[in-house]
C-alpha cells in the first residue's frame, strides 16, 4: 500500500484544468492508496467553510467519496481552512509542523513558508494571520469583504514577490536544521515553494534529506511512499 503526498494544487474556479487534473489523481492514484496528504495551499484562496460555492462543493464532494484516509495542513493561503470543511470533505486538519512514521521513518511534515525566515515582511505577515484572534475577526465579515481582503493580499504578495530576491523567497537551510534537529528526526518533507526536488540536508553530520513537492501549474507533482521507499514523480496537465 502506498502513502501519497501532494501540496500547491492552489485550486480555482478560475483553472478548471488543474481541478481536473485532481479529480483525475483522485481516480488513477488516490483510490487505492493507504492514506492522502495534502500539505497546504490545497486552494489558491480559501474565505472561510461558509463560502458555499458550487466548485468548493465539487472539491468536498470529490475528496469525501475518496475511501482513503484524508489529511490537509493549512497554507499560507488556505489558512482558513476550518472543521467545518474537514468534516464535510472527510479530512483530518493536521498542525504544521507534523511527524509522521511512514514504514518505521519519521517524516516531519510541513507546509514549507515558516521555513522562509530570509523573507522577515513575510514572517510578520504570517504572525499576524495565524493569530486565532485575526482569524476569528477576519471570519466575522461578510464573504464580499473578505473576497476583497483576499484580493488586496494577493495583489500585494505578488508585488512583494517580485521585489524579492529569488534565494529570499526560499528555505532558509538553517532553519532547515533546526527544525530537524528539535524533531529527532532526518528527513523533512514539505512544498510551498514550487522548486520541486530531494536535497541531501546532513545533520550535525548525519545524512539527512529534504523532500520539496511541487505545484500543480504544469505538472501534477506528488510523492509516492511504501515499505520500499518513496518516489517524487509529475506528469503533464
Ligand atoms: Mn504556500
């Protein structure tokens, strides 16, 4: 039996290949897998559990008729992701960071952006949005206001992209080590940041890796893992 990790579908009404593309991996991949893991930023935006439209209903429906157990991990932009959704799609909502022993092996599994600690107007940002009192008070306006929230945000994290030196907007290979180092463990799945690959990460001299999963702008990126080790593969979209 295979355990299957995916991460940045960034899924939208606006790209309705990529939701597709999901439905398909869901079919050919998903079905008969042991467990699915989706590690954040599963949608390109995510108002709150109320925001009842007919394409966030598909996405429910499709991952509830999956007979598969069903992670998700909140992103850095589906943060509102709520119980009410999880409970709805048949997902448990997992904390970042989480460990998880796959075949005798601790992963520790993230989304990836609290590992980019270069990006400090980031690393304010995200304090602020993951603080419950933000998010409650957030989740208190009306759907259109925080449609237009979400926008600006938006608009303003492309600028700030932009404007940002690429290795600032990657992992911070410090920070890397701590967190693998506080965890005891030697390997670190996670996404976030498009740059899909498997890095040698040694640890105080020990062999460590870092397993990065890719978006689904292209390619349907995913990691396969059984009692023989894991595979990271993509296909066309
Ligand atoms: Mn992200």
């Amino acid at each position: 039996m295979t355990t299957l990790f995916i991460s940045d579908l960034h899924l939208t009404e606006d790209e309705l290949r990529v939701e597709e593309a999901f439905v398909e991996f869901i079919d050919e991949h998903a079905t008969n897998a042991e467990a699915l893991y989706i590690l954040g930023d599963f949608f390109e935006v995510w108002l709150g559990d109320d925001d009842d439209t007919p394409f966030n209903r598909r996405i429910i429906d499709t991952l509830a008729a999956l007979p598969v157990d069903k992670y998700i991990m909140h992103g850095n932009r589906d943060f509102l992701i709520g119980e009410a959704f999880c409970a709805a799609a048949g997902l448990t909502l997992l904390p970042d960071p989480t460990i998880i022993n796959l075949y005798g092996t601790p992963v520790l599994c993230m989304h990836g952006d609290s590992l980019c600690t270069r990006d400090e107007a980031y690393m304010e940002t995200r304090k602020m949005l993951r603080n419950p009192a933000f998010k409650q008070e957030l989740l208190s306006q009306p759907l259109p206001v925080r449609a237009d929230i979400a926008r600006g945000a938006r608009d303003q994290s492309k600028v700030h992209t932009r404007e940002t030196a690429m290795d600032i907007m990657d992992v911070t290979l410090e920070e890397v080590t701590r967190e693998l180092h506080e965890h005891e463990t030697t390997l670190l799945l996670h996404g976030h940041t498009h740059r899909p690959a498997i890095h040698d990460h040694p640890v105080n001299g020990v062999p460590g890796t870092r397993i990065v999963l890719g978006d689904w702008g292209t390619h349907a990126w995913y990691l396969a893992w059984d009692e023989s080790g894991y595979d990271l593969r993509s296909y066309g979209i």
